[in-house]
C-alpha cells in the first residue's frame, strides 16, 4: 500500500455509511486512486439487491474487507477482483 493512500487498488472494502442507493456494509472493490488533497478513490460496489454501482469516496467513507468470506455476495466480489487484476475491465 502507498503510505500516501489507506486503500490500493484491486483491494475490497465495506463503506461505513449510507450512500446515495448503497446502504452501510456494502462491499466493493477499488479500481481507482486520485491523489487529490483529501485522496480519493472509485470503487464498484455491490447494492443489496446484487446490482453493480460506482462511488467515488474519502479514507474515512470505508473499512479494507479482511475477510471476503464474511462480506454480503463474497463470489460476486471476488469475481470482480479476478476481472480487475487480470485486465480484463
């Protein structure tokens, strides 16, 4: 991980508050990091009802997943981290 950065991309997260159509707990993965003054990253998440949406946020808007297995549609997500760290996108 960059020291200048909380989250790498290719890494899962959960967001800790409500968020336009995500609620708190969703999980997503990050596919990209600005380093903008606050850093800011995009990431895919995965809405309680299975859909994909995107969402820019700050440091202090998510939580690193240490444990895939544990967050809400684990396959969905790492499907996803396959597809991003293969080139796929």
């Amino acid at each position: 991980m960059n020291k200048a950065t909380r989250f790498d991309a290719g890494e899962i997260v959960r967001l800790r508050r409500d968020r336009y159509e995500l609620k708190a707990g969703s999980c997503g993965i990050v596919w990209g990091v600005y380093d903008f003054v606050p850093v800011l990253y995009e990431a895919t998440f995965v809405t309680e009802s299975g859909e994909e949406a995107d969402l820019m946020f700050e440091d202090q808007d998510c939580d690193a997943v240490s444990d895939v297995r544990e967050a809400p549609f684990p396959e969905r997500l790492l499907e996803m981290q396959r597809v991003f760290e293969s080139g796929e996108r």
